[in-house]
C-alpha cells in the first residue's frame, strides 16, 4: 500500500459543479485506492472521490485551492490522472 | 446560503403528476413560473435546457433524488422547487433505482458561486438519510417547508 497526495488549484471558470464533479468520480472509479479531495480554509471539508454528492458539497470555486489524497497501491497513477482533469479545466474554457 | 432562501414555497409539488422525468421537470418549472419566480414565456425553454441538461448525463445522483439544474440567461434570480413522486421516476439515475424526490434548481448564467453555493446547501442536506426519508414521506407543501425550515436552522 501507498499514499500519494498533489495540491492543484481549481482554474475552470465555473468551478467544480456537477458535470466535472461527476467527471472526477468516474476517473476515481477506474482506480483500487480509495481518493480524498480537500479543502482547506473557513469551511474545511473532506470529500470522498468517489462520490458525486460529497464532491459537490465541496462546492469548489474557481481559484480553490485542493488537495487529492489516493491510497492503495496505484495511488501515484491515480493523483497524476485525477490532477490532470483539473490541470485542462475538465474541458471547459 | 439556506435552502428557503433559494426554494421558492408556493412552488414545491407535494405529489407530481407526471409519470416520466421530461412531464415531471414541465409540471415543476411551470409551478416556478406560477409563483412568479420564472417568466411564464421562459418555461419552454427552461424545460428544454433541462432535458438536454439530463441527456448529457443524470443528475439522478443515486438514492432516490435527483437534482436537475441549469444556469439560464432567462434566470434573472436563482429559484428552486421541490416535487415528490409517490410512485417514482425513471431518471436514469446512477443506481438505476426510481426518484422519488426532484429538487429542481434553476440559476442566472453569470453567477457559478451562488450555483455552487446552493449545490453545497442541497447536497449537505440530501447526504442526510434522515432528511431524505422525512423528505420522502412528507405529504404537504406545509410538511415539506417545515422539514426545510428545520434544516436551515441546524448549524
């Protein structure tokens, strides 16, 4: 088993709403290791990357800071992938 | 943000009608529109932009709920509503299992932080297996708003 974690900055101009939310869960769904996202800040909160209905209480905005935490044993190929949807804006903009 | 600043009352469907999802987003954007939180002329188009909003993927989110949402340049200010199905629709949801609660939200197209922030207040509430079974069984408008006005005043 391992850990990996990566910090990204949500940049799509609508946020982390429900199209992308859904986007990241099935990404995270194609991996073993369980996957955190969370946020920092006033309203702190963790997520379950899994889920829909916790990604979207994460109510991200645009300029949020995340953390993505996978554990198990392809973590490391996870948090690449997962990030990268955030790094092209879920294919919005 | 709490849920009855957004939900508009006299909107809330205590026992929808239709029997499929396009017949049941109609019957709810034209209850916004009949207690004036939606142009009338805009329904159409609304209902449109929810069913293509539902093609592109569910927003029947599992459990029994489902969520339909667009942000719409006829939306002047974010309106929601809430209808209940006794008998259940089919939403294609990701459980493949029946809705029987609809929580209709409609938004204006430049403001995706009050969007979020009211996804944010919907979703903490719907997360709540008691919410959503006091959701589920409440049979009146009055039932169904004093369940949300109980769930904004929990901190």
């Amino acid at each position: 088993m391992s850990t990996a974690s990566r910090d990204i900055i949500v940049s799509n101009s609508l946020g982390l709403h429900a199209r992308p939310a859904m986007q990241f869960v099935d990404l995270a769904n194609q991996f073993r290791s369980q996957v955190t996202v969370s946020k920092g800040g006033e309203e702190p909160y963790s997520a379950d990357g899994k889920s829909v209905m916790q990604m979207i209480i994460l109510a991200a905005t645009q300029g949020t800071p995340l953390r993505i935490l996978a554990d198990g044993d392809d973590a490391d190929v996870a948090v690449e992938k997962l990030a990268r949807l955030f790094e092209e804006k879920f294919g919005e903009d | 943000m709490k849920l009855m600043d957004f939900i508009v009352a006299e909107a809330i469907v205590p026992e929808v009608a239709a029997t499929d999802r396009d017949g049941a987003l109609r019957e709810l954007a034209s209850a916004l529109a009949k207690a004036e939180a939606l142009p009338a002329s805009a329904v159409d188009e609304i209902v449109a932009a929810l069913v293509k909003r539902e093609q592109n993927g569910s927003t029947g989110f599992g459990k029994g709920i489902a969520v339909p949402h667009v942000k719409h340049p006829m939306v002047k200010r974010m309106a929601g509503t809430i209808g209940r199905s006794v008998a259940g629709l089919d939403f294609a949801a990701l459980d493949h299992q029946p809705v029987f609660t609809v929580f209709l939200l409609l938004s204006p197209e430049n403001q995706p932080q009050q969007h979020l922030q009211a996804m944010n207040i919907v979703f903490s509430n719907l997360q709540k297996d008691m919410f959503r079974r006091f959701l589920r069984q409440s049979a009146t408008r009055a039932a169904i708003v004093d369940l949300l006005q109980e769930a904004d005043q929990r901190p």
